[in-house]
C-alpha cells in the first residue's frame, strides 16, 4: 500500500481536488446546472463529471440529462458558473503547501491538471501556491487530456525526467489513469469517499505524516 519511491526524480501534481479546494466550487456549479435542467445532483451525478475537462463534463452531463449534441453548450454554461464560484476565492487543501515545497526543496515539480489555463491560474493563486511552481500544464494546452497521458508525459520531458522515476499525486480515476498511461507511479488522495482507485499510496489527506517523511527523504534511494 505505501510503496512511494524516494529516488523519485520529479513529482506531479493534479490541482482541483488535490491541492486546491476547487472540487466545492465545481460542485456547485455542477448542481447548478443538473438543477435547471430538471435533475438532482449527488454522488452519482458527482462521480460522472469529476476530474474531466469541462468539455468531456458537458458531454457526459449531455448524455445524462438525454440532451445528445448539448455538450458544448452545457460546458460554456458550466464553464461560466465555474468562474463565477472560483472568483470568490478558492483554499489550499490541508498539507498541500508543505508537500508543495517540501518536494520541491528536494526534485523538480510540476502542475498537472485538467482545468483550462485560466481556471488552473486563477486556483493556484487564490490558493497562494501559483509562486510554487515554475511548471504547470493546462487540458486546453495538450492535444489529449486526461484521462490521456499527454499532459503528464509533457510535464515529465520538460522537467527533464523519465516518468518512471516519477510521482503523480491524483485524486480522482481520471487523473489516475493519465498518470498511470503514463508510466508514474500514483499517490491518491479521493476526492469521493467510498471509491476504490488504483494506487500506489493511497491516504485521506496531504498532511498525512507520512507523506512528509517520504518528501524529507526524496533522493535517498529507499522505498517507503
């Protein structure tokens, strides 16, 4: 279960969800769009859309709510919805800013996600991580988003590393399975309760001791 390496050689971080508190103001627009359209909004709903781009969430949200070919348009109506939640600001997740730099201080780091740039930049920075990272890469940056490997196959050759060698933290079965194709190894923290995801190291939170140990001993070359 907890099989991280500590001669890992860069590490990847999903944002929304993972280190950003951005899965809340989703959830409400996500509702918000289920809702005028007729339908409740709950873990089934929930675990349809999380971790997709905002295209493929609209398309599923489509297909759902029986409105075949309203995909675009329900992505621009949650798109906006989106913005106007993350506007109000958006808190970093417990132990995500001493994972941040703990990491960092040791290899190289990166952002990962599948929010379009402006949503990625505009969580970051609510969330006082943006001067973190030197790298981030956005869906609308990369042919294949998630559930693809692109974006973290980018991350990896312009850090310069083999993903092999390297790390994805990831909260949801998207994310997973991006990094997964990729070749990292995973460390998952669920954004929904109750889920059984492929891991590596599987916690309930970022500020797990755990976690930090493993960080303070990045280019020892043992397991933990």
């Amino acid at each position: 279960m907890y099989s991280l390496p500590t001669n890992t050689e860069a590490v990847i971080f999903d944002c929304d969800g993972l280190l950003v508190n951005t899965e809340a103001c989703w959830t409400v627009a996500e509702a918000a769009v289920f809702a005028e359209h007729g339908h409740p909004f709950g873990p089934e709903q929930k675990a349809l859309v999380i971790g997709r781009t905002v295209e493929a969430a609209g398309d599923a949200m489509a297909q759902y709510l029986g409105r075949p070919g309203a995909g675009a348009e329900l992505a621009v109506e949650l798109l906006g919805r989106v913005r106007k939640e993350l506007f109000q600001g958006a808190a970093a997740l417990p132990g995500a800013a001493e994972l941040v730099r703990a990491c960092r201080a040791a290899v190289p780091i990166a952002v990962a996600s599948n929010s379009p740039r402006e949503l990625l930049d505009t969580a970051l920075w609510s969330a006082g991580l943006a001067d973190c990272f030197t790298h981030s890469f956005a869906a609308d940056e990369v042919r294949s988003p998630k559930p693809a490997p692109e974006l973290y196959l980018t991350a990896c050759e312009t850090l310069g590393v083999f993903p092999k060698r390297s790390v994805a933290f990831e909260d949801s079965a998207t994310g997973i399975a991006s990094a997964r194709a990729a070749g990292l190894y995973v460390a998952v923290v669920p954004s929904l309760p109750g889920v059984d995801l492929d891991h590596d190291w599987l916690g309930t939170s970022l500020a797990e001791p755990e976690l930090q140990d493993w960080a303070r001993q990045l280019g020892h070359g043992t397991v933990c």
